[in-house]
C-alpha cells in the first residue's frame, strides 16, 4: 500500500522517513521528494508498505504525530494524474513571447 506523508521538517532523509514507518510494519520504499533544481525537501514524501494491513496501521498510529518538530500528515497515496504538458496555455503557434517582436 503506497502511503503519502506531508508536512514532514526539511531536515528529514530518506531513511529518517523508512525508519520511522519500519516501526509499524513492512517497509518497502521510502522517498523524501525533492526539489528538482535544488534537490532540497519538498516537505513530502511517499512510503509504500508491504501490505494493505501494514500500510492502514501506519496511517492510523502516526497520522497527526510529532516528528522533527512537525505534525505528519499520513493517508493513502492518490493515483498520480496525468497532467500532460504542465502548467501555461499557448502550445504550439505564436503564443507567449513576452514582448519579442514576431516577423
């Protein structure tokens, strides 16, 4: 079961994260995402437990615990969405441009 873990301290490493969880159950990834530019913590992270049993005593014995200093948000991870190309409109043609003189 993958599980998503918010509001986790910057500080907090792949293995804090694996760790914490492996008091609960099974673990069998734990991945602090980062910051693609300055490979800082984004502040989340996903788990995924070996089972479905370990990953809901997971969500139900540290959702709303103390760790580094902040409050975990811990449920079940939602199926990524497909976003296609991102953020902003005007693909393809002439749009943006931000003032540059088109000829």
């Amino acid at each position: 079961m993958k599980l998503y873990v918010g509001n986790l301290s910057f500080q907090t490493s792949n293995f804090d994260l694996q760790e914490l969880f492996s008091s609960v159950g099974t673990v069998e990834s734990a991945t602090v995402v980062e910051d693609r530019e300055t490979g800082r913590s984004r502040g989340f992270g996903f788990v995924e437990m070996a089972s479905k049993e370990d990953g809901e005593k997971a969500i139900a014995e540290l959702n709303g615990t103390e760790h580094n200093g902040r409050e975990l948000k811990v449920n079940e991870a939602k199926p990524r969405e497909n976003r296609g190309f991102g953020g902003g409109g005007n693909r393809g043609g002439y749009g943006g441009g931000g003032g540059r003189n088109r000829w």
